[in-house]
C-alpha cells in the first residue's frame, strides 16, 4: 500500500460543505503543499486529531478555504496518515481540491479502497467493514442499530470464540495424529464429541439468529393478495400513509404490480400490490393476476386480505393451503360488519379483524410481523446478529463440516479424516472475518463500497 489515495468522501452536487479524504505515507507532504494554515505555529506542532483552517491551493492559486483535519497513523480510520479536507459544498470546489491532490501525487481512489486499507492495516475484521457498508446503507433504524453492533465488534467476538473452539480442538487431534505415542488426551473420543458438539450448538444458535438478522438488514418481500375490490390498495396507501396506489369501488383497478419499501415497527417491508385474483377475460388483468401468483411463489410475507366473514373463495383456499407458513390474513371491512365475531377454519394461521377505512388492527398487524421476525425472541437491539449473506453462506459451510466432523467420531473414523472436516470448518469460519480469504474475494467485496469509504 504505497499508494497515497484520495476521494470525495461525500456525495458530489450542491451542498453547504464536501469532504475530501487523503491517505497513505505521502498524505502528510502533499497536504503541506497545497495547505496554508491560518496557524502555522500550532499546525507545525503536528497535533495529532485536530481541526485546523487555513487556504487550499493549487501551486499558488487559492481554491477555496478550507478546515483541514489531522489523523495520523495508526490511530486513524485507515492505520495510515489521514487528512479529511473540509471544502465549500457545489461541484467545482471539491473537484478542483480533488485534482490539485492528484497533481501532487495522489491517486484516486477505488471504491471501498479505505475501508479495505483498514482491514489490511488490521484496524478492523470484515465483519466490521461489511458493516461499514450497511450502515450507510440501512433503511430502518433497527437495520442501523444491527450494523452499528457489527460494527463495534460484537459479533466477531462471537465468531472468534466460536474459531478458537474449532481451533482448539484440530489442535488436539493434529497432535494426536503427530505423537500418538505421548498418549496425548486429543485420543479421548467421548472428550472430542463433546467439543464437536459444543461448536455445533454455538454455530446453530448463530445461524437460527442470522434469520432475523438477514430480514433486519434486507427487510421481508411482503405481498399483498387478494381478490378485487377488498381493500388491497387501501390497505397499502394506509401503510404507507400516502396515496401510493389508486383507491376505486371499481374492481380490477391495479393491474400491475406496485412496490414501495416502509419501515413497520422498525421492519423493512418491501410491499407489493399486486392486481386482485379472479376469473378475467380482460387480457391486461389477465397478465397482472399471472404475475401475482409468481409474487406469491417468491414472497417472504404474504398478507391475505379477504372481506371479514365473506365465504372463502377457491383461490384463497388455494393460497392458504399452499404458503401456510407465510400467509397472515387481513379479514377487511370489519365495520360493515353487524357481528364482528369472524368465523375462520384455519386454526394455524393468524387471522387478523381489520377496517382499513376506521384505522382497525394495524397495532395488531405490526406485532404479528415483529413477532415472525423475532421468532417470538426477545432480541436487544446490540445483540450481535449475523445478517450478511456472504457470512451466513461462509458459517452454513461450516455448520456442515462440523455435522460431518460429529458424524465422523461416531463411525469411529480415524483420527486424519477428522482433521479434514474440523480444517473445512476452520477455513469457512475464518472466512467470516477475514483470518483466510484470497485478495480476490476482498476485491469483490470492497468493490461494493462507495468511493471515499
Ligand atoms: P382493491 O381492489 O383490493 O385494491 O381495493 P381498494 O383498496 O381499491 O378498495 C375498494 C373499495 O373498498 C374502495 O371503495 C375503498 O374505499 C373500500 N374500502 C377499503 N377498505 C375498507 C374498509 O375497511 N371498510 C369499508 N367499508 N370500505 C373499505
């Protein structure tokens, strides 16, 4: 990492201020020619972590005023000098500063570059600059909350422990298998099993968390089904506390999909309003109502809407019996109702009574879908979830090698083939937080990052 890399940190266009980072072992001369501080005496002191003001120039023409930030290695983001350039906000400020760092030997950087220097520099795990980028990514308060507790290092703790047990007990059979004579205790089957199976236990628990944990981050595809005319638009613009979706007595008026995305009691739904479910002869409606049965197939979340003790129809029949497990009905029009007590055959289905036009069971509706997500857990926002699907894949793969390494000691197998399953399960956890990953698997996931992170 000679390079000295340079970005926009923020995102260009008008705005009152820009931030531009420099980082690498030239940073700290390249500032010194472009920057004249206000202060010399107290900028010459070298303080580490401070603010300082002054002019930015390109050779000797002033491009703007500017704050300078100092952060120097290895107490900084990256481990390497930093200087994060405070500019005027608008296009033109920044991209000149950005070229005049360039001039003077900086490179622009690639996207995620900083983060990835921080990682190689040791100051953080890849759980923890995979959380980087959800953060800035995060839609809800809980998805921020989740990355905020990745971030600090919760959960690599958890998955560093959980590699050192792994480590541990290779360790054991590895010297079990170099020096059988020393009758070293790695030999005791009974001892081995229950090491394998203490992991085995610790990898569950982490992937049962990680079903929450993905829907924290990603949010549910939710769908809203059902037949015309029952409320299914109404039911989105509610939700959505917008008129989204056009609102008529007239059946058959959303003929296509409508998808919006909301947070519902801290839950990213990704909501689809799909065309009502019925017998058409109209082409358009036609094809609509093909696509909602392919929603349906792909659906996290299917929210049935029905009118509250109408007769069931065959379709919805159909789709309770088929997505039992992710179906919540919404028995709608409860106010049209003399008798509100609502008859319903499917005793393991959650029927919810419903008025979209008097604000009735939306309360209902988001604890039911907290209480999916969280699997009836009650679940601390900093408790560390696993969420990424590049970690949920790595510890899968090693949940299974640990299972073939349990099956092993009960077949009685040798001691070396083992080794093999406890090394396949020690390789795809180390993965996780970057202990053994090829530069090519870095590259793909920095790739992800914005430049300036
Ligand atoms: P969709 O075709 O299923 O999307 O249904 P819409 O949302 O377009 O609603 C159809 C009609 O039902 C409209 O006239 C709505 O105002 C009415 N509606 C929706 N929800 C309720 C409700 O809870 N009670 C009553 N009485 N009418 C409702």
């Amino acid at each position: 990492m000679d390079a000295t890399i340079v970005a926009m940190a923020t995102a260009m266009g008008e705005a009152s201020i820009h931030i531009l980072r420099l980082s690498g072992p030239q940073a700290g001369n390249i500032i010194d020619k472009c920057f004249e501080p206000h202060n010399l005496k107290r900028w010459t002191r070298g303080d580490n972590f401070t603010l300082n003001l002054g002019v930015f120039k390109d050779e000797s023409k002033v491009l703007d005023e500017v704050l300078v930030g100092r952060m120097l290695g290895p107490f900084s983001y990256t481990g390497e000098d930093v200087y994060e350039i405070n500019c005027h906000g608008g296009t033109f400020v920044a991209q000149r500063i950005l070229y005049a760092c360039i001039r003077c030997g900086a490179q622009l950087a690639e996207p995620g570059e900083f983060s990835k220097r921080a990682f190689l520099y040791g100051k953080m795990d890849l759980v923890q600059a995979e959380a980087v980028i959800d953060l800035i990514c995060s839609r809800t308060d809980t998805a921020a909350n989740l990355a905020l507790s990745q971030l600090s290092g919760g959960l690599s703790k958890k998955i560093i422990s959980l590699r050192d047990e792994i480590l541990e007990t290779l360790a054991f059979i590895e010297a079990g298998i170099d020096f059988p004579e020393d009758d070293v205790d790695s030999l005791d089957r009974e001892a081995l099993g229950g090491r394998v199976t203490m992991a085995l236990i610790n990898t569950r628990l982490l992937l049962e968390g990680s079903k929450t944990g993905k829907i924290l981050r990603d949010g549910l595809l939710t769908v809203i089904v059902g037949r015309p005319n029952v409320g299914k638009s109404s039911l989105l613009n509610a939700i959505l506390h917008e008129e989204r979706a056009i609102v008529t007595d007239v059946p058959g008026t959303t003929r296509d999909e409508i998808r919006e995305s909301v947070s519902v009691g801290g839950i990213l739904l990704k909501l689809v309003d799909t065309a009502g479910i019925c017998e058409s002869q109209e082409l358009v409606e036609r094809l609509g109502i093909e696509r909602t049965w392919r929603a349906l197939e792909t659906a996290e979340l299917i929210l049935l809407v029905v009118q509250a003790n109408d007769p069931l129809t065959n379709d919805e029949h159909h789709i309770l019996s088929t997505y039992t497990e992710k179906v919540i009905v919404i028995a709608n029009k409860l106010d049209l109702l003399q008798n509100e007590n609502i008859s319903f055959e499917y005793e393991n289905i959650r029927l919810i009574p419903f008025s979209v036009l008097e604000h009735r069971g939306f309360e209902e509706l988001e604890d039911e879908i907290r209480k999916r997500v969280y699997q009836g857990e009650v679940i601390m926002p900093s408790d560390p979830l696993l969420s990424n699907v590049r970690q949920i894949s790595a510890l899968e793969r090693c949940n299974n090698a640990l299972k073939q390494a349990s099956e092993s000691i009960t077949q009685g197998m040798p001691w070396d083939i083992l080794s093999i399953d406890l090394r396949e399960a020690l390789h795809c956890i180390s993965e996780i937080t970057g202990h053994n990953v090829q530069e090519s698997l870095l590259e793909d996931i920095f790739s992800r990052f914005c430049i300036g992170k």
